[in-house]
C-alpha cells in the first residue's frame, strides 16, 4: 500500500462512518463528511494533504499524486 491508497482509503472510512452515525446518531455527524469532501477538493487543486503527510511518516512510500507531499 502506498500513501495514495492510504489516503483514499482513509477518506472512504470517514465518509461512510459519518453516515453511520448521521443515521443512526444525529445528523450533525453529515458535517465530518463535508469536511472529508473539502479537503479531498483542497488537495485535489493544491496538493497539499494532511493525511498524506501523516501517512508518510508512518513509513508508506509514496504515490503519484503526493510524490512531493511536504
């Protein structure tokens, strides 16, 4: 596995956690998978990916997409 699966699969968990919990919890829990979809969106124009980051210094080589991550 490399950081840019890492990535879209830890966005895909939240996603589909949050809407786990929206439904049966409260539906204020649809506001993580907001923020999910924009930060997909920032990294998707900038580049710049937190979780990539992260991802990275646990030791995951890197991928196309965050080749470059900081």
């Amino acid at each position: 596995m490399n950081v840019d699966k890492a990535v879209m699969s830890f966005a895909g968990i939240m996603i589909l956690a949050s809407l786990a919990l929206a439904h049966w919890h409260d539906p204020a829990w649809l506001w993580l998978t907001a923020f999910v979809g924009v930060n997909q969106l920032q990294a998707g124009i900038t580049g710049f990916c937190p979780a990539a980051l992260v991802f990275r210094r646990l030791g995951l080589p890197p991928g196309q997409a965050f080749a470059k991550a900081r």
